[in-house]
C-alpha cells in the first residue's frame, strides 16, 4: 500500500580518520581533496563529516574546513549538549587524556543538530575503545 510507504531525505556520509600529529602537514590536503568529492558528490544534499582528525578544533584542517561555511560543528551548534564537552581521546582509560575534543560530528548547512552527546560510559571499568563515541541527534531542512 502506498500509504504505508515512509517518505526518506537522501543525505551522504562521510567518515575519515586523518593521520596522527606527526604527519600533521597532510591534514589540510586531505581536507581539500574530502571537500572537492563532496561537492562532486552531494548535488546540494545534506551531508555529515565524522572521524578522528587528530587535531584540534583551533588547528588548521579544521579550521580550513569551517571557515569554507558549507558545515557546522554539532557539538557548537547543538541546542542541548550533554556528557563531557572535553576530550574524546581516551587512551583506554577511565577519563579524557585532555580538554580538547579530537573527534568531530560536522553536518551540511541545511541540517538542524538538536542534540549532541559525548558518551563516556564504561563497562565494568573497561573503556569500549580509546575514543569516547560522539552523537547527534539532527533534523533535515526542506
């Protein structure tokens, strides 16, 4: 029945892990050439960049990639953020090993991001990888 068919928005991901620190100088590349498939890619639909970028939201990739305007950054733009705000690098332990966020939720300009959490839940004082996992939850715009 056609009534029982759900209306879908067509949207792409996108998910990279950028090389550690040492090899920093391939991260802004690495950013243009994402940038450049996107724009092959996505004819206009939303699209989310997610990953481990090694780096800090003031560094340079990072940076490049907000101030070209085509994204946000869904833990600043979310209207209600809960779990830590902090690192996400974990190294396997039971806490952040700094204050600063090394994995990033970006989502195109016509997505709304309600909700973005950092989930830093252990299981019987086992971290579940050596970044705590990241979610947003997000509307489309028509």
């Amino acid at each position: 029945m056609l009534s029982s068919v759900k209306a879908y928005k067509e949207f792409y991901f996108f998910n990279l892990h950028l090389c550690v620190r040492k090899f920093e100088k391939f991260h802004k590349p690495s950013i243009e050439l994402l940038v450049k498939k996107i724009g092959e890619i996505t004819k206009g639909n939303p699209f989310f960049i997610t990953g481990d970028f090694n780096e800090f939201y003031s560094d340079e990739a990072s940076t490049y990639l907000r101030e070209l305007g085509i994204v946000n950054d869904a833990r600043q733009v979310a209207k209600f953020r809960y779990g830590t705000q902090k690192g996400t690098y974990n190294d396997y332990t039971l806490k952040s090993t700094n204050d600063n966020p090394i994995d990033f939720i970006y989502a195109s300009k016509n997505i709304v991001v309600n909700r973005f959490a950092t989930i830093t839940d252990h299981y019987d004082g086992i971290a579940i990888s050596d970044h705590y996992p990241i979610v947003a939850e997000v509307e489309f715009l028509e």
